[in-house]
C-alpha cells in the first residue's frame, strides 16, 4: 500500500509539471506569435522593452528611460551602421520603437572620427578607487573636469567658474545624490520633491523607489500650495515637450535642481551661460554616449558636493573610470571640433532641423495629429536663429482620440502616452533621437493614418 501511495504521489507530481510545460509552452509561443504577426523577420533579441510605468499611486512596475531588453517589442532591424537591412513589404509590418529616448542618431558621426576618439587601456591602468584625493568628489578623473570645463566654456552654456564637478553614473545617479543631498536627514517628514507637468517621467519613480523616508514626490509643481520645504526639478528644455523652463512654485522653503540635459545647441538655442546651484548635464544627450553612463553636476556649494559624493561612494564607491576616460576624450573631440570645418553641434543640428522639418510635413498632411511650435530665437554659440528642436516629439491626438499612446499602437507605432508625465492622454512622447532608418519609416506611416 506505501508502495502504491508512493507511486501515485510521483506520478501525480510528474503529471503537474508536465501540465505546467505545456500550460507556459502555450502562452510562450502566443508571445511569440504575436511578435511574428507584427513582423515575420528581424532580428528578435534586438527588442527594446519597458516595464509599464506611472505615477502618483498607480501601480509601479519599474519604468525607465531607457535600456531594458524585451522579449515583446520588435524594433527596425538595422546593421550596426544604422542602414535598414532590407524590408520585405515596405515596412509596413514594423513596430516602430520610439517609446525610450535611446540616443543612436548621432552614431554616425563618431563613426567617422575613427581613430581620433579611440580609447586604448591597458590592463595595468585605472586600477585604484581613487583619482584625485584633494578633490571634493575623490573618484573625478582630473581629465573629466578639464573636458567638462572646456567644453561648457566653448559652448557657453553653463558657468564652471567657483562650481564643484561631481561625476555620477550617469545623470540619473546625479539626480538621486542630489536628493539625499537636500534633503535634511532628520526631518519629521520626507522632502516634498515636485517638477511641473509635463515632467520626465522617471523623476517619480527614481524619487520613490527606494522608499527612503528623506524624500517623496508630491508630483505637478504647479498644484503644489503646501508650506513645507521641497524640491523643484527644473528641466530646460523640459523633456517631454521641449519647452524652455523657469522655475514655478517660486516658495522661500525651495531648493531647485537645474537637469540641462538637452541645453546643448542641437536642441535649443544657447541664449547664456546657465548659473544655478544644482546643474545636471550628460553625454547621454549632449553627445549621444548614452552606454558610457557618464554625468556630471556643477554645484555651487562645497558642502552639497561633499554630500552628493557620499551618496555615490556608499551607492557604488565612485564611478568607472575607463567610462570618464572615454567620455573625456568624447568631450575633448567635441570641443576640438568646433575648431574645425564641421563641429559636431553643426552636424547634430542640421540632422535635428531636418528630422524636426520632416516630422511637422508629416504631421501637416494629416488632421489628426498636432505639434507644438516654437518663436526663433539666435543662438549665441551658432550665431543661428532658430527655434527648439527638442529631442522628443510632444505629439498631440486631435478629434475624439483620448487615448493616443494606444491609437498608435495599433499603427504598430510605440510611443509614451500623456499619463506618464503628469499629463493628457491626448498627448504621446516621441523619441526624435533614433536611427535614420526609424525615423524614415515613422514620418511615412504617420500621415498615412486616416482613423
Ligand atoms: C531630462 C533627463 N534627465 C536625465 C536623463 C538621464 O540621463 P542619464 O542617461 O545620464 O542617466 C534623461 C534621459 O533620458 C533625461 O531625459
């Protein structure tokens, strides 16, 4: 009888974990299927993927800006020179990706300056934590700062003079030691943390992920009426919808956080050098190295710095070193070339003004889709007048369409809905930062919708 019981558990055992095979074989391959019917070529690991995202209570599945692998998304397959490999049907199967902000449309460029911004390492180099132990921020590559400061003097976006360089992973690791920075370690309540809507839409989640209790987003700057002390985020030229940005709570408890990630002379005209207390820059935007994860924060108070040091020290003991060497060299071939016949602001300008020319004759053609404009202004750096050419699309859906990031996607388009910026449905986020090849598909099959 044990005997018998024995063979009817394993038996019974077996049969559940074969039923399960074939219960996640079937939903497997429905995922599958799906991805086929939108396209049945391609390259399927080169999916761009991101979590469902939100803000101020919905449910938070860990959404942001860019670089998760999916296994649902499709994107245009391109060879590694950002050339389409050949579509069979026109395109017309293709999920267009512009839902992340990936910055690969300036890869070309750095393709042809070859050798001049090649890194070589040998084994024995960037060995130590340290870089330089007199400096506030001890793990800064003294070639960074150089760099860093050459570069803002070129372009004269940013004052250096009397500031502090911080280097981050990234400008997202800058933003989060900013805020442990600010915010007062024994307070009885967190540090209220708003941004006016339209806002990035990783701010909230990068606020609250770690449930820190120094700070919590408390959302659209412009509803905020409490008396407490906060933080506003000021983004100029604001990403999602390009627009140039001023602080708006204007409270006497604020502290302000300047992120300029797109004030660079591609994007918008440089008017003056910006001189605020906190300014976050990256070569994410500024020149497209988005995978070498390099920030950097100017800032004008010693103690903020040490402060803002700290956090990355115990988050990750400093940042890469081979990934400030690398961006130094970027930054110094971008200064360099603006010595020469074409800079590289020239280049990333022209490609912007062309793509920003192409999406609003995409968009004219139709009835159903709206973009905002921009008035000329003359930028000191080009001596161009000329207006925002913002790295996103804040795409408006016209008529009885409240839902736009959905409607699109049935046009096989993936964009980021309204809802993740504190804003309307009507509205969807563009990324003008792909490839070529992307971009050509997408102002093609955008005026060819007609419901
Ligand atoms: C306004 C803004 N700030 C910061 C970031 C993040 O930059 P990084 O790649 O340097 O973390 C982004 C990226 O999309 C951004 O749009």
């Amino acid at each position: 009888m044990a005997d018998f019981m024995f063979v009817l558990k394993n038996f019974l055992v077996v049969s559940l974990a074969m039923n399960m095979c074939l219960i996640w074989k079937i939903s497997y391959d429905d995922e599958e299927t799906l991805a086929s019917k939108w396209s049945s070529w391609g390259n399927l690991q080169q999916k761009l993927h991101f979590h469902g995202s939100c803000f101020n209570g919905e449910k938070n599945n860990g959404r942001l800006e860019d670089a998760h692998v999916s296994k649902r998304t499709q994107i245009l397959p391109t060879t590694s020179s950002g050339a389409a490999t050949v579509v069979p049907d026109g395109g017309e199967s293709v999920v267009i990706n512009l839902d992340h902000g990936d910055p690969t449309m300036y890869e070309n460029f750095w393709k042809q300056k070859g050798e001049e911004t090649t890194v070589i390492t040998s084994g024995w180099q960037h060995i130590s934590y340290f870089s330089d132990i007199k400096n506030v921020c001890w793990f800064l590559e003294p070639e960074l700062v150089s760099a860093v400061t050459r570069l803002h003097k070129v372009v004269g976006n940013a004052k250096t003079d009397g500031r502090h360089v911080v280097v981050g992973t990234g400008s997202s690791q800058l933003y989060q030691a900013a805020l442990f920075a600010l915010s007062p370690p024994n307070a009885s309540d967190p540090m209220n943390v708003v941004s006016a809507a339209p806002f990035y839409s990783s701010y909230p989640l990068m606020t609250d992920y770690l449930k820190s209790g120094l700070h919590k987003w408390a959302g659209d700057a412009y509803k905020f009426n409490k008396q407490n002390p906060y933080i506003e985020l000021v983004t100029s030229p604001n990403n999602p919808d390009g627009s140039t940005r001023q602080d708006v709570v204007k409270g006497h408890k604020g502290i302000l956080i300047h992120d300029l990630a797109y004030y660079w002379p591609q994007y918008t005209p440089i008017l003056s050098p910006a001189d605020y207390d906190i300014m976050l820059f990256t070569v994410s935007k500024s020149t497209g190295h988005a995978g070498t994860r390099i920030g950097w924060a100017l800032v004008k108070d010693r103690e903020v710095a040490k402060k803002m040091t700290t956090f990355i020290e115990i988050n990750t003991i400093g940042v890469s070193k081979d990934s400030q060497i690398r961006a130094a060299k970027i930054l110094q071939a971008v200064s360099d070339s603006c010595d020469g016949d074409e800079s590289f602001f020239d280049y990333s300008y022209k490609l912007m003004e062309k793509r920003w020319k192409k999406i609003r004759e995409a968009v004219d053609k139709t009835e159903l889709f709206s973009l905002p404009d921009f008035p000329p202004e003359i930028c000191s750096f080009s001596g161009r007048s000329f207006g925002q050419l913002p790295a996103f699309a804040w795409l408006k859906c016209e008529g009885d369409v409240d839902d736009c990031e959905g409607f699109l996607r049935r046009h096989k388009i993936l964009s980021r809905g309204g809802k993740h910026f504190g804003a309307s449905t009507k509205y969807v986020r563009i990324s003008m930062l792909c490839r070529d090849s992307e971009f050509e598909l997408f102002t093609k099959r955008l005026p060819a919708i007609i419901s």
